[in-house]
C-alpha cells in the first residue's frame, strides 16, 4: 500500500483480516524485522518495512501477533536510524499509532519500550511536513486512549504543546484537525489537571478553531465536539471560556452539515448532542445562550433523523435534560421544538438503561414549575413511558430508579386528573420498588416519598393503593435510615398521609 496516510479505522473488513493472518502466519514478519534491522542505513528500506507493518497491525488480533513476532525492534531500528526522514518518520508513527489500538497491556508496552519518545521526536523533527503530524497526533490519540497514567507521560514527554503548535501550524489541515482534536479530547480525559495544563497552552481555541476552518469535514465535527464536550465536563470555567469562543455556533454549523440532516453522520449528531449537554449544565445564561444559538432543534432535530441509534437517543435525551434544568422559558422552547415526542420515541426503540435513565431525566426537567407543560406531557404519554423503564430497569439502576421517581415528584404536582392518570398507569408499585432496592438512596429516598405523599391528596382510593402495595414498611425504612432533616420529613409526611383514617386535605 503505498499511501502514507494513516489508517484511521484499524479494524479491517473480514476478508482483509483473513488476508493478513494467513501473510503474519507464513512468518513475513521475521524477515521484514531482519531487513529493517540489517539495512538499517538504508532509507527505501526502512520506509517500506514500516509501510508493512502498519498495515499488519489493522486491529488488535494482528497487532497482537506482531509483537509477539519482536517487530517492535524492527520498527524503532528503522525509525531510530532515519530520524530526519520525512517519510520514514511519517510511516513509522502510523506503524506505531496502529499497533497502539485496541489493547491496554500492548499500548503499556509500547509505552514502556519508548514508542511515546520516538513519536515526539518525528514531530519534533517534522513540524512543517503535516501528514507527519497528522500520523503523530493519531498515535498519540490511540497510546493515550485508557490508562491515565500513559496520558500522564505523554504530557511530561511533550505530546500536548507539539498538538497543540501542531494544530495552529497546519490549520488548513483536515488531518491535522481531525486526529489533533481526537489526541487533545482523548488527552484531557480523567484529570483536571492535564486539562488545566492542555487548556493553558491554547487546546481550547485550537479545537474551536479546527472546527471552524473544516465545518464539512465529518471526522473534524465529531472529534471536536467530542474534545468541546470533554473539557466542558464537570468545569464551569471551561464551558464559559468555549462559549466565548462562539463554540455554540460552530457546533450547530457541524451539526446542520454533518448531523442532523438526512446524509448526516450519526457520530457526529451524538457527539454534539453531548457537547451541548456538558455546556448547558449548571449555568442558565449558557443555557439561554444555546437556546438563543438554536440548540433546541438542533437536538430534537438529530434524535428524529438518527433515532435508530441508541447513543444519539442517549446523548439527545441528556442534551434536553440540561438545557431543562433551568429557566421555564427553556422548558417551553423545547417542547414547542418536539423534545417530548422524541423522548417518547427514543424510550419506545431503545430497550436500554442509559436511554432510560436520561429519558426520564429529561421528563423530570421539563415537568418542572408549569401544570400545562405536565398536561402536554401526560398527554404524549409518560406515564406509560416512565412505568415501564422503571419496572425494566429499577432492579439494578440506581440512575433510572433516581430519575424516574424524580419525574413523578413533578408530574404529581400537577391537576387531579394527572394524578389519577399516574395511577392508573401503575405508578405505585413502581415508587415502593424504587425504595425496596435503594432506600439508601437520598435521590431516590427523598423523591419517591415526595411523589407518594402527592399522590395521595386528596384521594383515599390512591391512598389504600400504596399500602396495599407495601408502601408503609419502605417508608418507614427510610426514616430508620436518612439523618437528613428534608428526606426524613418527607418520609414522616408520606407516613401520616398515609395512615391518616380520614380524607387527606392537607396541602401537597
């Protein structure tokens, strides 16, 4: 294969896989690890011998059987012999990015025996020649997916500032943006510290800025909203500071022309879906502003076009709980936009606990504060909806057991009529389960016990249909259990509603 260029999905076709076993089977490893080692002064051989061991090692099977093979030694003696080759430097990074997919204990080894090193050296070296630094930021990608302490090393080794100039250097790029986007997302994951460090060395406005120059390229959209939602995970700062970088607007530009359309991808309309929840959380001005920006029916718009997919329907329902979360006006936008009958339909396709959880997440937030929104709501059907994950999915799930008892404490604020259309649906059997299993729970602990004490005013039908269901004995565990003062009230509120003898009038 005499294309340089790195092989960005090292999982091959089931004819090219059995093509490769029986080439590693007949031994051509050994040879090619003796000429690179032998010739070793010689360029042409060099760069060839890393050509096919790149395209030997498409997956982890193969990759495996490489190293078992010693062609790590041929590998470092072609690339250490040549380290101002373009060429050579360039086919070797793809040689070491393909072998560093897949397994934690190879990508430890390549680690250990100094692949990281020899990757910074090539863009060192290299830094004008782009697909070099394309097929470095690959591998970089690739050795610092997992293992945090692999993406500790390569910070110290100098992988983050060499994306990072990278990026800014060959900013017409696709590749460079593409596989740059992907090492910065993959590098920031699982401590805030590597992020502090890759966001004050410009990570931040390079991924904004790789967006923006490639809005047509797929792989760009996805892995920078992938980066975007990873560094605004769990950081106010970080989200702020992409906001002002007017990442909101260049998402939803990725997502018009990558995601949310009849040809889009569904990666990238997932990804953006999440990037947009991570910015939406805990802030009601970045919330006002992505509504202002559109995002609304950027997300009800992917979960109709790639509703099949079960991350996009996870991603999506996550995106309208965050953006529900805060001011009514936010609520109203999104059911006007259709965000009920897409949650509805993905917790119709998707028999699953995440597309559970955050469905009903999202129906917690968007019955919150307005008896019409509930209306709306009851009226698309989720009560059926919210019974049916929870009896799926409680036993097990503590998340679903959380949100879907959440949901109820809202929409059992609402009118008689609610109330009654809750009960009928079974949701009674479905709080006493939620305590059964994680009375331990405060989320769970303190909704339920608030949705049963709802659900019991004025109603003494509702009333004898919890204690029949043995509501009593797992409230009363959850005032043996909860020191809190508001959770153990609520239970004691539950109880006396309860075993109250008359027709309860007192106030919800």
């Amino acid at each position: 294969n005499p294309n340089p260029n790195p092989n960005t999905n090292p999982n091959p076709n089931p004819e090219v896989g059995l093509r490769v076993d029986a080439i590693i089977a007949a031994g051509a490893a050994q040879p090619v690890r003796k000429a690179t080692k032998a010739h070793n002064t010689n360029a042409d051989v060099a760069e060839y011998g890393l050509r096919i061991f790149g395209n030997l090692a498409v997956g982890s099977r193969h990759s495996d059987k490489l190293m078992a093979t010693d062609a790590l030694s041929g590998i470092f003696a072609a690339i250490d012999a040549h380290e101002n080759n373009e060429m050579v430097a360039e086919v070797g990074c793809v040689a070491l990015g393909n072998l560093a997919f897949g397994s934690e204990e190879r990508k430890d080894t390549l680690i250990k025996a100094g692949a990281s090193g020899r990757i910074v050296t090539a863009m060192e070296n290299h830094k004008e020649r782009a697909s070099v630094c394309e097929c470095a930021c690959l591998a970089f990608s690739h050795l610092a997916y997992g293992s945090n302490l692999r993406k500790d090393r390569l910070v110290r080794e100098g992988a983050a500032p060499l994306v990072i100039d990278a990026m800014e250097r060959h900013l017409d790029h696709s590749g460079v943006a593409h596989h740059g986007c992907s090492a910065l997302m993959t590098l920031a994951m699982g401590s805030d510290e590597r992020k502090a460090e890759l966001a004050g060395a410009g990570a931040l406005e390079r991924i904004v800025e790789a967006m923006a120059a490639h809005t047509r390229n797929a792989g760009v959209a996805e892995n920078g909203c992938r980066a975007i939602g990873n560094f605004a995970d769990g950081s106010d700062s970080y989200a702020t500071a992409l906001m002002d970088l007017d990442a909101a607007r260049i998402i939803v530009n990725a997502m018009d022309v990558n995601g949310v359309g009849v040809n889009g991808h569904h990666s990238v309309a997932r990804y953006g879906c999440y990037a947009f929840a991570t910015l939406a959380t805990n802030s009601e001005v970045r919330q006002l502003a992505l509504l202002e920006a559109g995002v609304s029916a950027r997300v009800v718009q992917a979960m109709h076009t790639h509703g099949e997919h079960e991350r996009v329907a996870e991603g999506g329902c996550l995106a309208i709980a965050a953006l529900a979360s805060g001011k009514g006006i936010l609520r109203d936008a999104l059911i006007a936009d259709g965000a009920a009958a897409r949650i509805m339909s993905a917790l119709d396709e998707h028999d699953a606990p995440g597309v559970a959880e955050f469905g009903l997440r999202a129906i917690m937030a968007l019955s919150l504060d307005s008896t019409p929104r509930i209306s709306q709501l009851m009226e698309a059907g989720v009560a059926r909806r919210i019974t049916r994950a929870m009896r799926t999915f409680t036993v097990g799930h503590v998340g679903v057991a959380v949100h879907g008892c959440g949901a109820l404490w809202n929409l059992s604020n609402g009118n008689a009529a609610t109330r009654d259309q809750l009960m009928v649906a079974g949701v009674a059997q479905c709080l006493v389960t939620a305590l059964r299993e994680h009375a331990k729970d405060p989320g769970v602990a303190g909704y339920a016990c608030g949705a049963i004490k709802r659900l019991c005013k004025f109603s003494n039908v509702h009333r004898e249909t919890f204690k029949g269901a043995g509501a009593i004995p797992r409230i009363e565990s959850v005032i043996r259990t909860h020191s809190d003062k508001s959770i153990k009230g609520k239970g004691q509120q539950a109880r006396r509603r309860l075993k109250s003898r008359r027709l309860s009038l007192l106030a919800a």
